[in-house]
C-alpha cells in the first residue's frame, strides 16, 4: 500500500527494534505483502540481533549496487530478500542492510532508482519499511525519506531524548517540505519510558503521534537479540498489541495524504448553466505537440541517469549540420553582392561558415576506426635520377653511377652485351696500370 520510512534520533531509540516490530505486526490482507528493507548507512543489525546469526552475511544491500551499475537492480532484488515469516509462506520478508560502514559510499547513486523499484512494488500488493537508523534521512540516503509516503521518528519520552530530536525533527521537516512530499508526512512513534505524555510531546514538537510504544526491555530484547516470536506470550504483549494499533494509525495517514495529493477530478458541464448568461471566456490555446521523448529513463535536475552506472553528461547544444561532400562538391550560384550585404545584416556577428562533413553526422559507438594508408616498404622503388638494376636481385645501390668512366680494359657498366655473349669476365682486384705509369711496390 505504501513506503515507511523509520528514522531513529541520538541516543539510540530502538529504530530497528521498532521496525522489526511493525513488520511482524502489519495488518496484511488475502494476497498482500510486507517487505522490510535495512537502509541505515551506519549498518544493518537484524542478521546478527533478531536472526541470531543463522543466515549468512551473504545476502544483503551491497549486492545491489554491483547491480544497479550492471542495471540489474530489479532482477537482482528478489534474490537477496529472506523470509522472516513465522509461517514460513513468504508474506514477511527481510533485506539486510550493509555489513560494513564503509560500503554505504558505494551506494550514494543506488539510493534513488532502489527506492523507485521499491515505489513499483504496490501494484504487486507489496508494502514496503524503510529502517534508515539515526543517519538514514540525511545525506546521499535522504532520498528515501523524501519519497516516502509517512516518515515516523522514533522518539523517547525523556528529556534528554526531546532535547536531542528538536534539531533533528526540524531540519527533516524543512526538507520534506522543499524537496519531498510535505511536512505533514512526518509524525511520532513515542516510546514510553519518561514522565512525558504523548498529547504533551505533540505540543511540544508540533508533531502527531503516530504510536506509543511501552519501554518493555523483555520483548523488546526478543527483536532486537533474537528469540522466539512465535511464542503466544510475545504475540499477545502489550508490544506487539501497540505495534498492531501504529499500523493501523499509519496506515490512515497514508489514505488521508493520498486523498489530499491527489488531482481534483475536472468538472464536467452538460450544457449552458440556467440564468444570467455567464462572461466571455477567454480562449485556451492549444499546444502544440513537441518531438518525442527517448524511450528509457531520462536524466533528473541534477543529471544523472540512475538506468545506468555513472552521472549522465548535460546534453550539449546540436551542432549546425552543413552541407553533405557530394552538395558541397557541386557548382552552386554566387550570391550577389547586394544578398551577401543582406545576409551579414540578418546575422549579428557575420556570416557563418558552413561546416562541411562527409556525410550526416552518426554516433561514433560501434564504428571500427579505418587503417591508414601503408606506408612505402623501405628501399622499394628506386630515385628519379637513378637507374634501376641491370639483373634481377642486383642492388641498385651498389651499382656504379651513369656517368663515371670505367678503367681501361673494362666495358662501360651501362653497356649490354650481344645477344648470346657473356658478360664480360670480372677483373682482377688490382690495380690496373695505365700508359706512362710506374707500378709502385705494395
């Protein structure tokens, strides 16, 4: 039917016990569910307090921030809830909260679509109570308060626990105020253990008393130590009696909010009203229909789309699509002189260029990037100047240049031999004299 939303105060109210004692006291009809889910930063105690130890920490709200970055958060919801029913048929489920505080920074993007998925649970006749502890309704958590449909503080009737509360049920009034539902979401769960009545609280605090739970330490150690809650005596306590009767209190409250939130319903005429003929109305304008919006879950004020794992980057303004390469390519007539003057007067800061683009402009994800060119093979063709080798496999930088002069005695290099005559035989490595020339010893 609803989201609650418990919030404790310093000086350790029993949030969780009083949680703990709503889930198991929740009035549920044929077919209906009620799911408790530990969102208290400062870390879960139900698997090691009512439970006792006997389920694994292995369940549990860090699973589902690997999940949410995945965009597995839905699926991944019903495989780490627990049955915590007496009867053992699912109707009274648990998610255990975080085993450490470290891990509540992880989930600072997880907090808002987890409590949209826990919102898309009531069509499903699924009941929802958040257990935010003393530091739940603030910080990057506060968006569960602010989206649930009754906040109840729990508070003690003492004077050193409404001294403490005033700061903190006023800064959580304001905030539901301006960024939730209204102030009037918010209301007291008084555990009864000073001198102070509860009409004499709401006085004070300005706050309605949603319930007044007794200061019974025995069965209160029940839910929050472990025990067994099947007995008759704890079933029959004046705990679990009271508890029955701030359900049934918070319950009222959510019909009353709802009926006041919803949209008046328009009023309908059959024809012109009998009497005095009424003024003139002045016409209603039409408005005209805009492009359609992206199918999927869009970015919020602050910008971040929780169907994926990280912020959202602010939409960039569209660029000036120009003319494609083959339009630009092709001859187009020069404006005049006289249309070119028009066109740097209709635009304040001058003509702009136009951007040229190789065709329409397509996201790049997907898109395999295009090989370069190959670059030329070193040594592959020979230079302009020089030619090529006279055989097959011949270096042509070892070849001698066009223009250099042989010794005597040995065929010009660019010089081909007949057609069926060898290549000239190689000379000796010596060196060869010439005429007038005087050998000289080695």
């Amino acid at each position: 039917m609803a989201v609650i939303a418990v919030v404790g105060a310093p000086g350790a109210p029993g949030a969780t016990t009083t949680a703990l004692a709503l889930l198991l006291a929740w009035p549920l009809q044929p077919g209906r569910r009620i799911l408790l889910v530990e969102c208290d930063p400062d870390g879960g105690a139900v698997l090691a307090g009512a439970l006792e130890g006997r389920v694994e920490a292995v369940y549990g709200l860090r699973n589902l921030a690997v999940a949410d970055r995945r965009g597995l958060l839905a699926q991944t919801l019903w495989e780490q809830l627990i049955d915590i029913s007496p009867d053992g048929n699912a109707e009274r489920l648990l998610l255990p909260g975080l085993t450490d505080p470290v891990q509540a920074p992880g989930l600072a993007y997880t907090w808002e679509p987890l409590v949209e998925v826990l919102r898309g649970l009531e069509p499903q006749g699924y009941d929802v109570i958040l257990d935010l502890g003393r530091s739940g309704a603030t910080g990057t958590s506060a968006v569960l308060a602010r989206r649930a449909d009754v906040v109840a503080a729990t508070v003690r009737t003492t004077l050193r626990g409404l001294s403490a509360v005033r700061p903190r049920l006023t800064a959580l009034a304001e905030d539901l105020a301006t960024a939730g539902s209204g102030s009037d979401a918010l209301g007291l769960l008084l555990i009864a253990e000073g001198p102070y009545s509860g009409a004499e609280v709401s006085r004070e605090l300005g706050l309605p008393v949603l319930g007044l739970l007794p200061h019974a330490q025995r069965t209160a150690r029940v839910l929050s130590d472990g025990g067994d809650v099947t007995d008759r005596r704890f079933i029959r306590s004046e705990l679990m009696r009271t508890a029955r009767s701030a359900a049934d209190e918070i319950q009222l409250t959510v019909r009353r909010r709802r009926q006041r939130l919803a949209p008046a319903p328009a009023q309908l005429t059959a024809g012109p009203a009998a009497g005095p003929a009424a003024a003139p109305t002045a016409p209603v304008p039409v408005p005209v229909p805009g492009p359609a919006a992206p199918a999927g879950p869009q970015p919020d004020a602050a910008g971040y789309d929780y169907a994926r794992p990280g912020p959202v980057e602010p939409p960039r303004p569209a660029q000036p699509s120009g003319p494609t390469y083959q339009q630009h390519h092709q001859p187009s007539p020069q404006p005049s002189q006289q249309q070119a003057r028009q066109q740097a007067h209709q635009q304040p800061y001058g003509p702009v260029p136009p951007v040229i683009t190789t065709g329409p402009v397509a996201p790049l994800a997907g898109l395999a990037p295009q090989p370069a060119a190959p670059a030329p093979f070193p040594g592959h063709g020979a230079p302009p100047q020089q030619q090529a080798a006279p055989y097959p496999g011949a270096d042509a930088a070892a070849q001698p240049y066009p223009n250099a002069q042989p010794y005597p005695g040995q065929p010009h290099p660019n010089t081909q031999p007949h057609p069926g005559q060898p290549y000239p035989t190689t000379q000796p490595h010596h060196h060869q004299p010439v005429d007038g020339e005087v050998l000289r010893a080695r």
